[in-house]
C-alpha cells in the first residue's frame, strides 16, 4: 500500500510539472504568435515541438512580459548539448568552432567598424560561430550584442533547427561565398553541383552521383570539418622545392607567420597553430588528405582521385611564384622608406592580415596613411589566389583560371607599373 501511495504521488507530481510547463508554454506561444508569429510557426513545424522541448526548455522561464523579454535566454551551444552531445563534441574539434577565435585573432577584425564584427553586419555575421567562454558571452552582452552566439542555429536555423535544411548545400551558401572563399559559386557551377541541381530536377535518376558540400566535408553528418591545406593555403613542413620553399617563406612572412628579419615564428604563428588555419605538421596534412581520397573513391577511382589530388598540390608552386614576386616588389618600398610604415604593422613589411585597411588604425581616419599597392597585393593573395587553388580542388576550370590564375597575373602586372612610378615619383 506504501509502495501504491508513493507511486501515485510521484505521477501526480509528474503530471502537475507537465501541466505547468504546458501552461508556460501556452502562455509563450499565445503572446509571441502576435509578436514574432514566424518563430512561433517554425517551432510548431520543428521536431523540438514534437517531443516536447518548449519555449522555457532552452529560453527559461523568468521572461513573462514584454518588459522583461532580457530576462529570456539566448541559448549558447552548452544548451543544445544537452541533447546533442555528440554533435557538440564533433563541432568543438572542427574548424567551424574556431570561426569567432580566428576573427579576433585578425588585426583587419579590430581596425573595422565595431558593427561588422561584434554586430555581425559583415565577417562577425558568419564568423560568430564558435563556443564562447561565459566571459565572451558577458563581454557581448555588455556591449550590447545580444544575438548570434550560438553557432547551432547558423546551419540549421531557428526555430525549425531543421536536420534537412541542414543537409541542403544551400544552407552553407551564405557564408561560403564571396570574396575570399567563394566555394558555393565553385561548387554550384562545377560538374558536381550541375548534377545535383540536375537530380533535384528530376533530370537524373534519384540515386545518380550528386555530391554536395557536407558529402565530402561532413561526411556521415560529421561536424568535425577541417580541410588539407587550410584556409591560407600554407602547411609545414616546407617544400623540398627551392625555389617553391622560399616563395611559401615569402607568404608567410607577409602573413606574419614568421618573422620577415630573421624567419623566425612571428606573432601570427601562435594564433594559425591555436585557431587551426594551417597544417603545421605532416601528419596533419595526410590525415585530411587521405580523408578526402577515401571520399572520393566512393564515385572515383582511388588512383584517379589520389591523382586528380596531387595535380592540384603542384599547382601551389605556380601561384606562389607569382604571390612571392609581388609581395618581394612591395617589401622592397618599405624597405628603401617610399612606403612608411604604419605603427600598428609588427615588421616594416606588406601585412596581408590587415586586408584592405593597408594604413593600419591610422588609415581610419588619414586615408593618405593608406596604400593603394599593398591594397592590390591583399587582393592577389586573398581573392585572386584562393579563387586559383580552391577553383581547382572543387573542379571548376573556370574559377582556377579565369577568376584565379589570370586575375594572379593582372595584379602582378599592376604591381609592376606601380612600383616603376612610385620610384620614379618618390621625393626623399
């Protein structure tokens, strides 16, 4: 009879628990269908409704009224952890969790308008990804940027969080784009993304080949995401090559990687290594390089794909020549004094990681402080050479050489004749 009396008191509290949540839920969603009737209507449509995750599941309980809606919580990554612990621990190893780190790691980040970066109008709108410490997030709140600090939601986005969406290579689009990574316009007019638009018409069969971006780079739903080269297209250990070893010790000097006196690591080495911009290591580079030729080989030939690999690898010896010559033109104007150094450079050397404020902080507010030169070998390196080496490994001729290569060659020849005059024009 005890063992009768306790279990009945236990459901009853189970069911009054159940009935409160339903009340605050219904409460939440009565008020916020006037107010935000989208994220309302995404939630409905969203497994989370479905298995019973509610507004105070991941938001609380202690926002009740419009005036006290700061009161809500905005849901950091260690929320959605809770039930997706796996996805989490495959993210924080990846090279997505590094996003908002290698942002402020930049010195371009704290020379540009606060708005782009913290507030996410420019690179902090896809670069905010990545798990803060409680530190961050307060720092953030302070300053009163109170959004976009999960990186959860930048895939698959509120309030469906949406597994399928996820999976659509048109959820990565908006931040692999543009610029300096135009990956999405590679892929969606290379062989492979023809095919798959080809598929979704229904002008190939369903189970044709189609591969898309989380096929090769988040294989089986891997949130673990990292690629051979890295985004500045650099790796150690250096070529055996001569001349494409010292042309690669050229670029890194311009990225401050090493120190452009002596070739020593310079201040930018310790932020590549702890961001994980670059494979600093053998190992590292075969590890994502024999990753990939597995994944091709599902449609390839593995001699094919190691091959189709490789030719893309010889290529980097290419560009760099080219890269390392302008970048050697542009040093030898800070080194006879026709460019002046701004303040904040840590070597009287071209900084390719100030991007296009090529004066420094100073540049803000002096535009005379600016140089033009260096803005056009900025251009070269991070548009032009990763449209070259990117084009060729998504498979897209075009990219590789109309938009990278022969770009290459324009900016070379610009920074040639620019030289010539600003020796030529140069007052001492």
């Amino acid at each position: 009879m005890k063992l009768f009396k306790a279990a009945l008191a236990l459901g009853a509290f189970a069911l009054l628990t159940t009935s409160v949540s339903v009340v605050v839920a219904d409460d939440c969603i009565d008020c916020h269908t006037k107010e935000t009737p989208g994220m309302v209507s995404d939630w409905k449509l969203s497994e989370h409704s479905k298995n019973d995750v509610t507004c105070a599941t991941c938001h609380g309980d202690a926002h009740s009224t419009a005036a006290d809606y700061k009161k809500a919580v905005l849901p950091s990554e260690q929320v959605c952890k809770e039930c997706h612990e796996e996805q989490f621990d495959q993210f924080s190893h990846g090279k997505h969790n590094f996003g908002w780190t290698s942002l402020n790691a930049i010195p371009a980040t704290h020379i540009a308008p606060d708005q782009l970066m913290e507030g996410g109008g420019g690179c902090g709108g896809c670069h905010n990804m990545g798990i803060k410490t409680e530190a961050q997030l307060k720092e953030r709140e302070a300053q009163g940027y109170r959004y976009q600090n999960n990186s959860c939601d930048e895939c698959h986005t509120r309030h469906t969080f949406s597994k399928k969406e996820a999976l659509d290579p048109r959820a990565c689009q908006q931040c692999h784009m543009g610029y300096d990574h135009p990956q999405w316009e590679m892929w969606s007019t290379s062989k492979h993304g023809s095919r798959y638009f080809a598929r979704e018409a229904g002008n190939l069969p369903e189970g044709a080949s189609a591969p898309k971006c989380q096929d090769c780079h988040m294989k089986d739903g891997d949130h673990n995401n990292r690629t051979a080269w890295g985004f500045l297209g650099v790796r150690l250990p250096l070529p055996e090559d001569p001349q494409w070893k010292a042309d690669q010790i050229t670029i890194l000097k311009a990225l401050a990687v090493l120190n452009p006196e002596t070739g020593e690591p310079g201040p930018v080495y310790g932020a590549v290594a702890a961001v994980d911009l670059a494979r600093l290591d053998k190992e590292s580079f075969d590890k994502e390089r024999n990753k990939m030729i597995s994944i091709c080989s599902e449609c390839h030939s593995e001699k094919y794909a190691t091959e189709r690999l490789n030719l893309g690898d010889s290529f980097f010896p290419e560009i760099d020549r080219m890269m390392a010559d302008a970048i050697e033109i542009v040093a030898a104007l800070y080194k006879d004094g026709i460019i002046e150094k701004p303040a904040d450079y840590p070597f009287n050397y071209p900084f390719l990681l100030t991007f296009m404020e090529t004066g420094g902080l100073a540049g803000r507010t002096d535009s005379s402080k600016i140089s033009f030169i260096d803005q056009i070998l900025l251009q070269m390196y991070m548009k032009h050479r990763m449209r070259a080496y990117q084009g060729f490994f998504h498979v897209n001729p075009d990219y590789a050489y109309w938009y990278g290569y022969a770009q290459m060659t324009k900016d070379l020849g610009e920074i040639n004749e620019l030289n010539k005059t600003m020796r030529a024009t140069h007052h001492k």
